[in-house]
C-alpha cells in the first residue's frame, strides 16, 4: 500500500494544516508498518498565485523542517520537492489532456478564488486539477491523506484515473481519499463558519504553526464565540465553541464528546485557556525541533535522497504512460 500527499509552500503552515494533513501523515506513518509514503512540497502549485522569489524558497525549507520536526521520520517516508520532479509536469499535461474544461469549471476552489479576483488569474489556477491528479497517479497512490477542501479534487482525480483506463488499458491505481475523523476542517477563529486559512487578511483567523506561543495564547483567547455562556457541540448554532473544541479533540487525539464532559460545566474564559494550553504544548515541542532542523545541512540531505527514490519511481511511471499513449517509438 502506499500513501501520497502534499502541501503547498504558499505561506506558513496553519494549525488547519497540522490537524487536517500533518498530524493524519504521522499517525497513518506509525499505524501503517508496511505502507510506503511520498509526502512531497507541492512548490510548483504555489505559482498558481503570485508569490516572491524569497518567500517561496523561505517557504519551502520549512515545510521541510516542519513535516520532519512533526514526527515524520525520513526513513520511513520519501520526503522530496514537488518541483525536483519533472514528470510531475509531464503527467499533468496527460491529465489536462484528460480532464474536460466543464469539470475544472465545476471546482469549487477555483469558483471561490475566481470570485475574491477577477483580475490576473493565472490559467496554473484552472488547471491545477490536473497537476495535483499527477501529484497522486504518478507515484499510484492508494491513498491520499487531505482535508475536507481537497475531497473534490480527489473525487475529480479518480475519475481522471478511471477514464484514462478505459481509453488505454489499466494504467493508474484509482486512489482514495482520506480525512481525520476529527477536524478535517478547521475554521477561523474570527469567523467560524470560514475555513482557517493563511491567506486571510486577519491574522487573528489564523494560528501558524511558527507563531509566537504566546501569540497563540491571545488568538485562542479572542477566538470569537457566543453569548449563550454554555459548552456544548453544535456546529450550526455554536461554531466558534464546537470549533476549539474540534481542535482540542484532534490535539488530544480523543473524541469531541469526551471533550464536551471534560468542559461542560466551564466558563468560556476557562474552556478556552485549558484548549490554548493543549494547542501551545503541542506546537511546543514541533518549534523546538523545527528551530534546531533549519539550521542543520541534513535536512538537505534527506531532500536529495527524497528526491532520488521518488525520481526513479516518477520516471518508470512516464515511461509506461506514455507508452500506452503511443509516444514511443
Ligand atoms: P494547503 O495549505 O492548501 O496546501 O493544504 C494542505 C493540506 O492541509 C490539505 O490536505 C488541506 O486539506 C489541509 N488543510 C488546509 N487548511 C485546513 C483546515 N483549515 N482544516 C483542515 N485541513 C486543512
Ligand atoms: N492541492 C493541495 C492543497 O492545496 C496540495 C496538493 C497538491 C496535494 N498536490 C497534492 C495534496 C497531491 C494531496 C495530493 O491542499
């Protein structure tokens, strides 16, 4: 079996990000002793948007560093840059040879982008679909860990799988997708019913795994809630309270109704200290190890090797494709 996801370099990485991808790669890495796994940085879809040369390559290591200081072990997975591969392109061109214009149309994604600009959108936008569908069939995934944002774009990969098959023969492992039970969606903390999201203009939405830990006390603590003064679960009438405590579950690798009797007869002041002193002891240790990781020339190292096994892999992989294409003589 093998296991195959990414994240893309476009900012720092969120509390949303560890819940719903990186803490899943490191359970499913301890769980699933035969399993391989791929987790590459998916660099190449960062250009989808405009970023800056700097921040891009700053981006990048850190990703690296946090994937590794999360508990991801190097030995056990392939850890590589999306951008050192370039079958990655190769396979993409095959999927938007694949994909039809009406199913990138159809991408929620991308109608949401769309619709915050109307300006300069890059055409990498609407075809990223067929990118990320390589990212997975390339290296025949069986599973893709991802949030819930990310559902659509594997439903669309599996289909994309599924109808090169039928034209060319068995070619691509159709893969499943794969979310936590808890907290494949975490919101923002200033408007709960949004996704958390680092591109947000209020940086009080957000907490970044590298933030200030007393930073992230404040933000848990001006987490917007509401005036009912009761802790219960109830993601339509209470999304702010049944948010911290999604995040305190998932933190706590325990379910949300152990949580609710843990804090039902709090006060909100209380229920949210306790959840920024479970959020702060987890990303503890990860900064710790992140701040030692960045400086030491073995994180490249392990990006090489990464990038050696996956290469060897990507490559057998455009050989067949195009082969069953009719592109070689
Ligand atoms: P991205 O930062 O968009 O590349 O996302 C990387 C991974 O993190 C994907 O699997 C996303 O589904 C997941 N993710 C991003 N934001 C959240 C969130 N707010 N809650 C849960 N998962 C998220
Ligand atoms: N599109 C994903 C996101 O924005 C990142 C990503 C790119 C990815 N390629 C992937 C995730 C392949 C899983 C598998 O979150």
């Amino acid at each position: 079996m093998r296991l195959v996801s990414g994240i893309k370099p476009t900012g720092g990485l969120t509390l949303g990000n560890y819940i719903g991808a990186i803490q899943q790669f490191v359970q499913l890495q301890d769980e699933l002793k035969d399993a391989e796994f791929f987790i590459f940085i998916a660099d190449l879809h960062a250009i989808t948007t405009p970023i800056e040369k700097a921040t891009l390559k700053k981006n990048i290591k850190d990703i690296a560093a946090l994937y590794i200081a999360c508990g991801l072990d190097p030995e056990r997975v392939t850890l590589f840059v999306q951008s050192e591969i370039p079958e990655h392109n190769q396979l993409a061109y095959v999927m938007e040879s694949t994909v039809y214009m009406g199913e990138l149309e159809r991408m929620t994604q991308f109608k949401d982008k769309r619709q915050k600009q109307t300006e300069g959108i890059r055409s990498s936008l609407f075809t990223y679909p067929a990118l990320m569908a390589a990212d997975i069939l390339l290296y025949d995934a069986d599973i893709v860990p991802v949030g819930e944002d990310q559902k659509q774009h594997l439903e669309l990969t599996r289909d994309l799988a599924t109808r090169f098959n039928n034209t060319y023969g068995d070619t691509f492992i159709v893969p499943k997708g794969y979310q936590p039970k808890t907290g494949a969606k975490i919101k923002s903390l200033s408007d709960p019913t949004k996704k958390m999201d680092k591109s947000s203009d209020n940086q009080k939405s957000y907490i970044l795994m590298l933030d200030d830990l007393n930073q992230v006390k404040n933000k848990i603590k001006s987490a917007v809630t509401d005036s009912e003064a009761k802790i219960y679960y109830d993601v339509e009438n209470k999304p702010g309270i049944s948010n911290l405590l999604t995040i305190d579950a998932a933190l706590l690798k325990t379910t949300i109704e152990d949580r609710v009797n843990h804090y039902k007869d709090m006060s909100y002041q209380d229920f949210k200290l306790s959840v920024a002193d479970h959020v702060v002891s987890a990303l503890k240790p990860i900064q710790e190890k992140y701040h030692a990781l960045i400086k030491d020339p073995s994180l490249d190292a392990i990006l090489d090797a990464g990038r050696d096994k996956a290469k060897m892999f990507a490559h057998r992989k455009i050989q067949k494709v195009y082969k069953k294409i009719g592109f070689q003589r």
